[in-house]
C-alpha cells in the first residue's frame, strides 16, 4: 500500500510443485545472519536490487493488481477490490490452491469473508482451497512481498526493479473509489 501515490498492490506468484525447493533455497540464501525472513520494506536500496536480481533468475510466473484511487478512509474496500480481481484471475489460470500471507485475525476474516462471498457468486470455485501461512514458517510467502514492492515502486516512477524482473506478469488495475 502507497498512500502517497494512492495505490494498493496485490501480488501472486505461482509457483510450479517441481519448483517449490529451489525457490525456497533461493530465497533462504538471501537472508542476512539473523534475519528471520525477508520483508521488502525493512530493506534498503542496494539489499533490494540484491533480492530483486536473485529472484529475477527464478523467471517467476505472476499476477499483480494495481489498486488506484487509494484514500486512506478506502483502504479495506481497496483491499476488497484487488483481492477479488486477485483470486478471480487466479481462478482463470486454473489454480485450485492459494496460500496467502496472513494479517491479523480481523483481517484474516475479512479475506476469508471475502473469499467466501466470491464463492457463494459463484465468482470463484467451490474447488479452490485458500489457506493462510505464516512468512516466519513459509519462505514462498516472502516472493509476492517482493514483487508487491517492486511494483509499487515503479508505479511511483522507477522502473529500474521491475525491469530486471524475467517470467511472465500479467497486470491488471482496477478502481479503488
């Protein structure tokens, strides 16, 4: 979230089962001694473009929603918004397992809410099991953090992260009002 660019930034990765070791040793070989995980925004400049190298040799496969329009009274329904759009996609890609990073308990319901409002539209599978993981537990969680940020940054005017990015990206906006 940019509340100074009025943006909100939702971040997939996905990540084949025959490469799910490799991204985690590679992500684990990022971390600094005592660093218990990576978190993009407790990272300086030069430990970013670091990060963001490592993971560009990974070639990852993503999906990103831009949220734009961000007030800081908005920020659940921009959440809302992005999510949806988020999981909708996902859904178009035929994934049926998403694993999400968790918030606090409040916010993990509102997704949860989300997610099950989505099903009961019919907007999403009944088949699509999405579950809350832990980043402390879950190296994988750390990439959408990662991509999140990147773009978020570029959104605001540098593009120099995101064009190391290799793979594929689909990027879609929606209106947060």
């Amino acid at each position: 979230m940019r509340l100074d660019g009025g943006l909100y930034v939702l971040a997939a990765v996905i990540v084949p089962d025959n490469r799910i070791a490799e991204h985690r040793a590679a992500l684990r070989d990022l971390l600094l001694t005592k660093q218990p995980r990576l978190h993009w925004r407790d990272e300086g400049q030069k430990r970013r473009l670091q990060i963001t190298r490592a993971i560009a040799l990974l070639s990852l496969t993503t999906v990103i929603v831009i949220g734009t329009g961000l007030t800081p009274a908005k920020q659940r329904r921009a959440r809302r918004k992005c999510l949806e759009r988020l999981l909708w996609q996902l859904a178009l890609l035929d994934l049926r397992q998403v694993l999400m990073e968790r918030r606090n308990a409040e916010g993990n319901k509102e997704d949860l809410d989300m997610v099950n409002a989505l099903r009961a539209q019919q907007a999403l599978p009944q088949d699509m099991h999405v579950e809350w993981g832990d980043p402390l537990v879950e190296e994988l969680l750390w990439l959408p953090d990662v991509v999140a940020g990147i773009v978020a940054r570029a959104e605001m005017g540098d593009d120099t992260l995101r064009n190391l990015l290799l793979g594929e990206h689909l990027i879609e906006r929606v209106i947060c009002d």
